[in-house]
C-alpha cells in the first residue's frame, strides 16, 4: 500500500472530522455532567455492561 493512505487522507479529512465530532457529542451527552465533568459511574456501568 506504501503511499495510498497518505495520498487518500485528504479525502476522508471532512468525514473523519465529522465522524469525531459526532461520537464527542455523543459521549458528552452520554456520559457527562450539566457542567461537562465526565460522569464516571455512569460510565463504569455502562463499561461493565449493568442495566440501572
């Protein structure tokens, strides 16, 4: 492959952009507080797969 991903990268830059932004705002409004500090509990649970 050498060389392709490099040359591709620009390409997909948008879209793989696009694609973190979106998987933030999910994991915010998943996971963290109204002040934005990560919920930690909320995601140990959810990490060890227990239903609240």
């Amino acid at each position: 492959m050498k060389d392709v991903p490099t040359k591709n990268r620009p390409k997909y830059r948008a879209l793989w952009e696009q694609a973190v932004n979106r998987f933030t705002a999910e994991f915010i409004a998943d996971f963290c507080t109204k002040t934005g500090a990560i919920d930690w509990d909320k995601l140990v649970q959810f990490g060890s797969g227990q239903k609240n």
